[in-house]
C-alpha cells in the first residue's frame, strides 16, 4: 500500500473515533449555523484537527485544504479533508456520514479515503491501483441505461437560486429511472457510486472536499465523474454527474437539455 494512503486511512479511523465517541451526546453538542443550513459541531472541529494532525505529522510540509479551518502551507502535496461529511445526517441521528480525504499531487487526485465509522466501511483508493472496500476490489455498476437504474443526489439547500433549475433535472430523471435517492453525505453517495451500490449520482454546488475522495474512488472503479457540462474541472464547478461511462453518457444528455436552458 502506498505509504501516503497509508497515513490518510490512519487520519480516517481517527476522525472516525472522535465521531464515533460522540454520537450519543449530540443533544448536548454546541452546534453553529455557518451559513443557511450549513451547521459546524465540535465534533466536525475535532475530527479535522486529528486528521490534520496525524497528517503533518507524518509529512510536515504538505499544504491542507481542510473545510473548517481553510487553507495553509503551500506544496505540490495537498490534502483535501471533509473531517465530517454528513453533519446535518450526524446532529439527527440519521445514519449516513463519513470522513472524506483526498491527496492531490500536482493538482492530480492521487489517494482517497471515504470512511464510514458507523458501519466501519473504509473505501480507498490510490490512483492506478484500483478501489477498494475493506481491502476488497470493488468496480461501478455495469448498467447501461437509465432505464432501471438507481441514481443518487443532493439537494442545493444553501442555494434558493438553484432549487428552480435542480427541480428540473430531477423532473427530467425521476421518471426514467428506477429510483433517486437522497442520503445526504455526497462523498459516501460518490463511495456507492464507486462500489455499485448507486448506478449514478448528481448534484449542484458542492465543495472539492465534498468530492475530491469520492471522485477518485470512482474513477479507480472504472466509472467518470465530470462537470455537468462534461468537464473535467469538477473540483472547482461543484456542480458533477458521475457513474459508469456509458450511464454517464444518458444522464449526461438529460442533464444538457435542462442546464442549456
Ligand atoms: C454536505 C453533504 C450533503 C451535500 C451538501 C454537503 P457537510 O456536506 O455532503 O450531502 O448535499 O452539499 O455540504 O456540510 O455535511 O460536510
Ligand atoms: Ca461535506
Ligand atoms: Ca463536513
């Protein structure tokens, strides 16, 4: 195993602890409202300054790019961390969060780690290696249409300006496929994508530490993930689609017709 996912997955069960550890205080728990919806624990606080922790010890230098606490350092190196990916899952009780790091060289996407704490899933890839689930090989669903496919989403809650144009993908989609769900951690959505377990996933408005993990995962899997234009610039657009090359295509053409409008 690469030495530097080595370090990431060490970071990940870490966060995952300090989640773990305090699920059953979350009535307690001081919670602040960043902006409209977007809620910020101690425990998103603490599980990032573990993992930044067990980061730089490990390497120093390395620059971070980390939700809570922004940006530091400079370095052809740079982890992308979401320490709790899901909040608003996690201050319910609602079972689905994750940690999500991702290590970028040169702008490229390099290793990744999406870590489910409560079901103990550990998703991780390193680029040409392949993607793993707990240690096992897993590959993108292999269905071709969307006819018959299970699509994951988000909702752009922190946007009203978008809710307009995402209702109209959903109305185009919704009927062609055999379900939509919305579970709300994108980079666990983005890990199912990559395992199979979703056909394909979309959603407006994320950060690149919504999607840096998720997205390597899955092209590692053997699926794309792209801009809803068809881009590569994912990381900074925010807006992605993601599935197996040929679902892609279909959900692509769909989405084309609403976002040219
Ligand atoms: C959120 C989740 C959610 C997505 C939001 C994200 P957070 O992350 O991934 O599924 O719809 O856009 O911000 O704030 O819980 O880390
Ligand atoms: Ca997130
Ligand atoms: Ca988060």
């Amino acid at each position: 195993m690469h030495p530097m996912l080595n370090i990431a997955i060490r970071a990940a069960r870490a966060a995952g602890n300090v989640i773990i550890r305090q699920i059953d205080y979350v009535q307690d728990m001081s919670v602040s409202e960043k902006s409209r919806n977007d809620f910020v624990t101690d425990v998103d606080r603490k599980a990032e300054a573990v993992i930044i922790d067990t980061i730089l010890k490990a390497y120093p230098d390395h620059a971070i790019l980390a939700e809570e606490s922004g940006s530091r350092g400079e370095n052809e190196y740079q982890w992308i961390i979401d320490p709790l990916d899901g909040t608003t899952n996690f201050l319910h009780g609602f079972p689905q969060f994750a940690v999500s790091i991702a290590l970028q060289h040169k702008g490229v996407l390099n290793q990744a780690v999406v870590y489910d704490p409560l079901r103990q899933e550990l998703f991780t890839a390193s680029r040409g290696a392949g993607a793993q689930l707990n240690d096992r090989r897993i590959r993108v669903s292999k269905r071709r249409h969307l006819n018959g496919a299970l699509l994951g989403t988000g909702f752009p809650f922190r946007e009203n300006a978008r809710i307009e144009q995402y209702i109209e993908t959903f109305r185009i989609l919704f009927p062609v496929t055999a379900g939509v769900r919305r579970a709300g951690a994108a980079a666990l959505d983005l890990a199912y994508v990559a395992c199979g377990r979703l056909d394909g996933f979309w959603e407006f408005g994320l950060q690149p530490w919504d999607i840096a993990a998720g997205a390597l995962l899955i092209e590692e899997a053997g699926g794309i993930v792209s801009s809803m234009e068809g881009k590569q610039n994912y990381l900074d657009s925010g807006d992605i689609i993601a599935g197996n090359p040929s679902l892609l295509e279909e959900l692509s053409k769909q989405i084309k017709t609403v976002i040219k409008n």
